[in-house]
C-alpha cells in the first residue's frame, strides 16, 4: 500500500454522515432516502443476504446432533398347510438421534467458511448502496445542467431573433446584403435543431431518476432544483490503507478470500477418519394398550475413514487451493483498483476545476471581444461576419461551461464512491433475519489445516 494519496489529506476518511449531504439540498436527500428504501437492485441485495443467512444456518446445524421421532404398525398374516393361520399385530414408537463428532474440525470450518460468505454478502449490499447514491446524484446533477443549458440555448435564441429583428431592417434600408440576414436565420435554425435533443436528453435522466427509485416511467418525483449545487473542499481521504475498511467491496473480496481458507481446511479434514455415533430409543407392542410396558435402547459408534478414492478428496484440496489463490488475486486486484479510482477521481476533479476556472475566464474575455467587434460593426469598421463569429464562439462557451460545472461535480460524486464510507453499515431492510447482523468468527482456520 502506498503511504499516501498524490493529494494527502491528514484528516480521517469519510464518517457516518451521507456524504450527499455536503451538497445541502433537501431535495436530494428525498431523492437518496426513497431510492434506498425501494430501489429494486438494492432489494435483490438484501435478498441474496437473507440466501446466504439461510445457508450459513444450515451448515452449522451440522455441528449439532439430529433428531427424528418414527412411529408405525404393521400386520403379520402366516398360512400353513397343517396350522391354523394366524395374524400378528404389532405397534412401535421411538426417537432415533445421530451425531457426526467433528475430530479434525471439518463441519466447523464449512460453517466458517459460511458465516464469511454471510459477512462478504453484507459488504456487498453495502457496495450496491454506494453504487446506488452514485447513480442517484449524477443522474440529479446531469437533469439540473441539462435544464441549464436549455435557459442557455433559450436565452441565445431571444438575443439572435433580436439581432435578426435589426438585421432584417438594416437590409430594408440597404445597410447590409441578404447574405447577413441568411447567416442569422441559420444560427436561429442550427438551434433550433439542438433543443430537441436536449429534451430528449431531460427525459431520458427522469425516466433514469424514476427507474433508480423502483417507479415506472413518468413517475418519477418533480425536481425542481434550478441551479448546481457548489462544492466545498475536497472530502478528508485518510490514508490509503483506510480503504481496507471504508471500501465495502473490498471487505467483501477479502471474507471470500478468507472462506475460501477456511473451504481449504474442510477439504483436508475430508480426508480423515470420521466419527458417527447413533441412538435409538423405541417402544414396541403387539398391542396398543401395553404399548409403553415394552421399551429398548440402541446406542452405536462407528469410524469411517478413506482408503481408496482415486485420489478424489486429495483432488478436492488442490481445487480448494487453487481457488484460494484466485479470491487472492481477485482481492489484490479490488485493492489496487480501489486505490486507482481514488486516484482518478482526486486528479480528475483537480483538474476539471482548472478547466472551469479557465473556461470562465474565456468568457469573460469573449464577452469583451463581442462588445469591441459590436462597436465596430455598429462603425463600419469590421464585417457581420466577425461580428457574427464572436457571438457564436461567446454562445458555444456558455454551454460549455453548463457541462464543464456539471462533469466538476460528478468528480467530487466519483470521489466519494471511491472513497466508500461507513454509512453504509446502518442500513438494514424491513423483516431483516437477526442472522444477517455482524457477527464474530474466528480469523484464522484451525483444526484440520494445522492437525494435518
């Protein structure tokens, strides 16, 4: 792990607070609590957790002993050639118990192994949630510039039919050709042509925003925000190996990593003797009415061990080790990629601000050289073919700015999914089984791994 990010920030990574929360917008704060609470990607999250509850309840019910009651009557007929047939009725009643003796600790490393693919599909709820507050807030943010930049083109259109207005009457009084006037009515068509692909555009993100909400198209809440949110500083980052436990899929990589430690202990207990005992309590009778005056017990042991498998059970732990070095690999790769990302987005959003920091300053400059090339226009001086060149360049950086602000933005969204957070950990869905909640296991597979 390196020691630091290339933008170091020697405060402790993200809190407990929702990080959307730094943007100060109720608005998307109603946004984010009804995606989390209906979101349906998020809801088949939490339902393969409650799989995964089940499963790792099943594999420790192993670890204890059964029992089964058995009850049952049956009719004897016997026939002879010199007897007199008779028939012979006979009732029973009993409980029968087993028990596997775990010697080398193979039933509870399968449970290990379980309860760490519990605690991995937790992470990933938590890792589906972060996703979702990503999505849920670029989407908010990419409608908001989207109307912004229609105002843009809206307002751009006004001032052009204005000039088209002064054009078209300084061509009747024969100050200028019909070429001038044919320039301006392009620039009006050229944008008239772009709105519809901007409210194509609007009505795609609401659509997105009703989808990521669990609705139906059209549904979607009215968003009534008008203007982009401001950033404030950049989020404290921590160090590097804060990542290790504020990134949800990194934990999970690593319990997977880890069950697959504990699958490798299993596989070589497997591979030894094996301790089943057995009991049987029964009461049996000829007869219902001295059912109960005629009872025994069996109580039985045996041991089991390999002797000739064609080398299944030694094959078994060679796959289990190999898988073992692929959830390495796997969680060596979530590690690096964490840390890229973070990366990314820092410099990223370093950069987008001096690309709108610049972008302002150009306008501001284009605004000047349009007033300048108006007067001499409006002199005689110049063309309205310089006149008209500034206006279009002053008009395309003020829809350039629009999305320059709003991609500023998503790097600081990006940043925060990066980043991961411990938000994530107070979530919990409606009829959540208590064996879905964190719970301690051991660190390291013993028994078989070490007694082998």
């Amino acid at each position: 792990m390196p020691e630091r990010y290339s933008l170091y920030s020697e405060a402790s990574p993200a809190d407990a607070l929702n990080w959307w929360a730094s943007f100060h917008n109720s608005e998307l704060d109603a946004l984010m609590g009804e995606a989390l609470e209906e979101n349906l990607t998020l809801q088949e999250a939490w339902a393969r957790l409650k799989q995964n509850a089940a499963l790792h309840k099943v594999t420790g019910s192993a670890l204890f002993p059964t029992l089964s009651g058995e009850t049952g009557a049956e009719t004897t007929r016997r026939e002879g050639n010199d007897t007199v047939n008779s028939t012979t009725d006979s009732v029973y009643l009993g409980l029968a118990a087993s028990y596997e003796v775990d010697l080398w600790g193979r039933l509870r490393a399968l449970n290990e192994a379980e309860g760490k693919r519990l605690l991995a599909g937790r992470a990933d709820v938590e890792t589906a949630a972060i996703t979702l507050s990503g999505e849920v807030t670029e989407n908010w943010v990419d409608l908001i510039a989207i109307r912004n930049e229609l105002e843009v083109l809206d307002a751009q259109m006004k001032l052009n039919r204005t000039l088209l207005t002064a054009l078209e009457w300084r061509f009747e009084n024969s100050l200028v050709s019909a070429v001038d006037v044919l320039r301006q009515r392009k620039v009006i068509e050229r944008q008239l042509s772009e709105r519809p692909s901007l409210k194509e555009k609007e009505s795609r993100l609401q659509n997105s925003i009703a989808l990521l909400l669990g609705k139906p198209p059209g549904q979607a809440p009215a968003i009534r925000t008008t203007t982009l949110p401001e950033l404030g500083p950049l989020p404290a980052t921590g160090l590097p190996a804060d990542l290790l436990a504020m990134r949800p899929d990194v934990r999970a990589a690593g319990l997977r990593l880890k069950a697959e430690e504990w699958e490798i202990s299993a596989a070589k207990a497997d591979r030894l003797p094996s301790l089943a005992i057995t009991a049987r309590a029964r009461y049996a009778s000829d007869g219902v009415e001295s059912l109960f005056d005629n009872w025994f017990t069996n109580l039985a042991a045996n041991i089991t061990g390999p002797i000739f498998d064609a080398g299944r059970r030694k094959a078994e732990v060679n796959r289990a080790q190999a898988q073992a070095e692929e959830r390495l690999a796997a969680y060596r790769r979530t590690v690096l990629t964490a840390l890229s990302e973070v990366e990314n987005s820092l410099s990223g959003e370093v950069t987008q601000q001096e690309t709108v920091d610049a972008l302002t300053r150009e306008i501001e400059t284009a605004r000047l050289t349009l007033l300048e090339e108006r007067n001499r226009y409006t002199q005689g001086v110049s063309s309205y073919v310089d006149l008209l060149g500034e206006l279009k360049d002053l008009q395309e950086l003020e829809r350039k700015l629009v999305q320059a602000k709003a991609s500023l933005i998503k790097q600081r969204i990006a940043l925060h999914r990066a980043l991961g957070g411990n938000w994530t950990r107070h979530l919990s869905p409606e009829n959540t089984p208590e064996a879905t909640a964190p719970f301690k296991t051991d660190e390291t597979p013993k028994g078989a791994s070490e007694k082998s």
